[in-house]
C-alpha cells in the first residue's frame, strides 16, 4: 500500500497522487518530444569532430627530438585494471630506457585512461579516434609500431629527460640539453 507521511500522520492517498504525478511528468516529457524535430546525423557520412580529451585509440608519442617518449618504466601496465598493456624494457648505450616491444590488446581495453594519468613522460595518450572495431579480435593486438606515431600529440614541447634530471651515461643530473642543476635542499636549512 503506497503511503505518506505528513506531520506525523499517515496519508495514504497522498502517496497514490505522488506516484500518479510521477507518471503524469514522465507521459509529458515523451509527449513534447513528439513534436520535436527529430536530430539524426548520418554516420558514416557525417562525422561529429569529438573533444581533444575524448578517449579512444592509444597512441605512444614522441619527444620534439623525434625520440621515443616511453621509458618502458611499466606504469601503464601496473595501473591498467585489465592487464592490456604488456612490454620489455631494456637500456640504450647511453643509459636510457625504452621499450624493446609494447603491446596493447584493444579488445580488453576499457579506455579509462588510467595509463595516461600514470605515464611520467607523456607516452601514452588517448585519442578521440574511435573508430577500429574490427570482426577479428586478434587483429585487435597493436604492437609497438601500429602505436608510435611522429608527434608528440596533446603536449608536443614536453620532453621527460630535459625536466626530470635522469642520471644517465649522457650526463649527471642537470648537465642535459635545456637542463637546469638541481637545488641543494640542504642549502636551504638555517
Ligand atoms: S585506457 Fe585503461 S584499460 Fe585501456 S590500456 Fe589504458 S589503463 Fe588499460
Ligand atoms: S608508456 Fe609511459 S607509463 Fe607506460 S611504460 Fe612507457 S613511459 Fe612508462
């Protein structure tokens, strides 16, 4: 029995008016959409340009150099809630890391964007690029080289080891390109 309470006492046919108003709302919304015009975009022919943020295809990025931003350092891959993202690091002459191969299975994949938030260097991106259903899910597996592209998509200037201050083979802390000495916390203590 549908019952309401005002002041203290119970009403019961104030709760029947509440639901049937309830409906009465709802029946009207449906009712001026009747006469709306309807909206209806032709896709694929017509295709709505979506946000910058939109998350879809993962793209890894490079540095303004043209180097490979990801340090194979296994954020994305820890923080994925599906396990989609596998790689194997391993070091350059130089000292610097960077992924031998990086896969990432689209066909786990939620776009969460959890990988990008995780990435120190800015590697890892989503693109508002949505369209790459396909009927085999194998072919859903991107290797390393269906990811990287030649720009450094949202943030094309950020360069990780010019801001970081890695110690490397190439150099100490503050001595690579655009680089500044790190502060000597201690300098600061009275
Ligand atoms: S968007 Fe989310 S689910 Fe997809 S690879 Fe990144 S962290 Fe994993
Ligand atoms: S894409 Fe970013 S978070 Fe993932 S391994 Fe490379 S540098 Fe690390």
């Amino acid at each position: 029995m549908i019952v309401k309470r005002i002041g203290g006492k119970v009403k019961p046919m104030a709760g029947v008016f509440a639901v049937l108003k309830a409906f009465a709302d709802g029946f009207a919304t449906t009712f001026r959409h009747l006469f709306r015009k309807p909206i209806t975009e032709q896709y694929p022919e017509y295709k709505r340009s979506l946000p910058e943020r939109s998350r879809a295809r993962i793209i890894l990025t490079r540095h303004p150099d043209g180097g490979e931003r990801c340090v194979a350092c296994y954020l994305c891959s820890a923080v994925c809630p599906v396990s989609c993202i596998s790689m194997q690091s391993a070091e350059r002459e130089d000292g610097r890391r960077y992924a031998t191969w990086f896969r990432i299975n689209f066909g786990r994949c939620i776009y969460c964007g959890l990988c990008e938030e995780a990435c120190p260097t800015s590697a890892i991106q989503l693109t508002p690029d949505f369209e790459m259903c396909k009927a085999d899910i194998l072919s859903l597996v991107y290797e390393k080289d269906d990811l990287l592209v030649d720009h450094g998509g949202k943030d094309r200037e950020y360069n990780f080891y010019q801001y970081a201050g890695v110690v490397t083979n190439a150099g100490d802390k503050g001595a690579h390109i655009r680089e500044e000495k790190p502060v000597n916390i201690k300098s600061n203590l009275p």
